[in-house]
C-alpha cells in the first residue's frame, strides 16, 4: 500500500477533530437507526399515485390537443373546399357576365367597388324585394 500517499496509514495519529471533549456533553443517539417502514410505504404509495395523476392528466390534454388539431385540419380542408367550389362558380358567373349567356339579362355586371358583388338594375333589384316580402 506504499504506492497511496493520499491515504493515511492505519498506524497515523487521529487529527484534533476525532478527539472529544467532555464538556462537549452526551454523544447524541445514532438517527435513523430503526426504519419506519410504514412511512417509507406511505410514500411510495403517494409518490406511485401521484405519478398516476399526473399521467392521466397529461393524457387527457394530449388527447384534448389532438382532437383540437384534427378539428382545425378539417374545418382548414373544408373552407379550402368551399373556396375551390367558390372559384368555380366565380369563373363560371365572370363567364357568363362577360359574354352576355345569362339569359337575357345583359343589365348584370360586376360592381366596381368590389370583385364580389354583381350589380342589377334598380327596377329588378325592388321588384325582387317585393317578392321576398310577398313570400313572407
């Protein structure tokens, strides 16, 4: 053991610390001694119930995220839908408007105002009125 010059021989002298004192009074008893095995199983039981909580909890969130996103994704898919459905008609109307086959009805045209409105002559637009009150 000559090779460990860190490690005191068993033969060296004990430093002032291992030394006691009277006046220091009664060692104090060893802590800890005897287990509470009750306790320790108490807390393991809350510790594993805990846990369980926390799971549940973050699987009930996770679930509630995933059904939030599956939500979006087919509102999302279900506009994009409408939209396409939407251009078509756009495209068909602007055809329709622009070569005058619509019927005989050459007064309609787009608004200048917006891309989304047709304008119709003031005449058919009350006479439509009418007609919607007259249904009621």
């Amino acid at each position: 053991m000559s090779g460990h010059n860190h490690t005191p021989g068993v033969q060296e002298h004990a430093d002032s610390w291992h030394h006691h004192t009277r006046d220091e009074g009664v060692p104090q008893h060893e802590h800890l001694a005897v287990l509470n095995t009750v306790a320790i199983a108490r807390w393991g039981v809350l510790i594993a119930v805990a846990l369980v909580v926390v799971m549940v909890a973050i699987g009930a969130y996770f679930s509630s995220y995933v059904t939030q996103l599956k939500h979006d994704r087919e509102e999302r898919e279900a506009w994009q839908r409408i939209s396409q459905g939407a251009r078509g008609v756009r495209e068909t109307s602007d055809r329709q408007l622009s070569t005058g086959d619509h019927a005989g009805k050459a007064e309609y045209s787009w608004a200048p105002e917006g891309g989304d409105r047709v304008q119709i002559p003031i005449e058919q637009a009350m006479g439509k009125v009418v007609q919607n009150y007259e249904k009621r």
